[in-house]
C-alpha cells in the first residue's frame, strides 16, 4: 500500500471489485493519503452577540486515539465501550452511484442539519465480530448474509443498497486498517464490527428522498455485552399467533 503524501483530505480507499464506485481506475486496489492537517479542519460561524465573523465553527473536536498498550492488562474486561482507533471506512452515494470510499481517522461526521437520518430515522446498522483464531488468521463469520441483510432494510427505507462486494471489502478494510485492536486468540473478546448506512443528505418531509446517503464501517474492541461473567437467556412467554411462522421472521 503506497501513500500519497502530497494529497490532501483522509485516505482513500479505492473501489473494490464489482464496485459501481465512480473511480473505476484504481479499481480493486486500495491507495493512501495521508491528511496535511491533523488537527483540525474548520468552516466559519457567526458570533450570537456579533455581526462579525467570529472564526472557526465545525472544529474537529480534540480526541485522544487508543493504543494497543492501553489495553494490554484489559483484553479480558473490556466491556462494550466505544474507543476512538485508528479510523473508519466511509463510502457517500450522490447522483445515482457509490464514490470509491476513504479511510477517515477521525470519529466524526459533519452533515447538513436537515439530514434525513436526524428527522426521521432513515437508517439501518449490521452488526457482526471479527476473530483472532488459533493459526494466527482474524476470521469474520458470513459477512455476506449481513449485507443481504442491510440490503432488505435499505429497500425497506428506500435507500440505495451497498453492494455486496462492497460492504465485505469494507468490513476487511475496517478490520484490517484497525488489526493491532482485535483482542489475541484465548481471551474472552472480540472485535464488534457496526456497519451503518443512513440518509445524510437533507430530507423536508417524506419525498422528494435524500440525494446523498452514507454507508460507514467502525469497529471497536469488546468484550461481553453484558460485561464480565456468563451470559444467560432470559425466560420469555409468547403465543404463536403473534409471532407467525419461523421464516417469516428471516
């Protein structure tokens, strides 16, 4: 993997194969760059007390990134908590296509104020783990049902679906650009994977639908969702005619 240092932005993650990302020539590579700023990026915002311009209103804010040797004494009580890694995987879809996808290492995301994901829940998540295995491999369980799976609520929400290829390229790449945080084989531990699609782009009532969507991959390391201990089911009553045949609930 070569990187760009005289490119600006995060990195970019090329499209994947089968991908009707826009930058078909880099097509099933992936490509780096690496941000000229670090810090902060930044638009104007207007005092309350000032006509003036007052300076830098979306700052990026402060945010300490984890390291493996943070949780070196912890892989075996991590509980279920968000840590800010070494990034996330971020594909936006205008004008009727998937764009070629970056690697964006801060846990942030700026979008318009009337974003349909913020007025009227237009979004749906997977979740599934990623292992560390005894050879020594890290090894995610199906990934391909859960992207069936996303694509049924996509068109559910009526919102374009993430292809197939591309939300497995997107999982190994979160997974991978973040491999030194998947708890080692033995302990009790995982790596949570949450992909995400959801309406980014602004949305006033019900139709016309957003022009822009968002599909991101984070991953985090956790432990059991109930933390340390045995996790035992709970005792439930319900009646057939409620609940309706097994595969219809698939």
């Amino acid at each position: 993997m070569e990187a760009d240092h005289t490119a600006t932005g995060s990195e970019e993650l090329r499209a994947p194969p089968g991908c009707s990302g826009k930058d078909r020539r880099a097509k099933g590579q992936f490509a780096a760059r690496r941000p000229n700023c670090p810090a902060r990026c930044s638009v104007f915002r207007r005092g309350f007390s000032s006509t003036e311009w007052s300076g830098p209103a979306y700052n990026t804010p402060v945010f300490r990134k984890t390291k493996r040797n943070d949780l070196a004494e912890k892989w075996d009580n991590l509980g279920f908590s968000i840590r800010p890694l070494n990034g996330h995987v971020r594909y936006t879809w205008s004008d009727g296509s998937w764009d070629s996808g970056v690697f964006v290492p801060a846990p942030y995301q700026l979008m318009h104020i009337n974003a349909g994901a913020l007025h009227y829940g237009v979004s749906c998540f997977e979740g599934m783990k990623a292992f560390s295995c005894k050879d020594g491999k890290i090894r995610l369980l199906n990934p391909e049902l859960n992207a069936k799976r996303m694509q049924k609520g996509a068109g559910a929400l009526l919102m374009p679906e993430v292809p197939t290829d591309m939300f497995v390229t997107a999982v190994m790449e979160a997974v991978q650009r973040n491999k030194e945080f998947v708890p080692p084989y033995g302990n009790n531990a995982s790596m949570y994977v949450r992909p995400l699609l959801f309406a980014s782009g602004q949305m006033l009532g019900l139709a016309p639908l957003a022009s822009e969507y968002t599909f991101f991959v984070t991953v985090l390391p956790a432990g059991g969702y109930f933390g340390k201990g045995s996790e035992v089911g709970v005792k439930a009553w319900f009646h057939m005619s409620h609940v309706g045949r097994r595969d219809e609930l698939l």
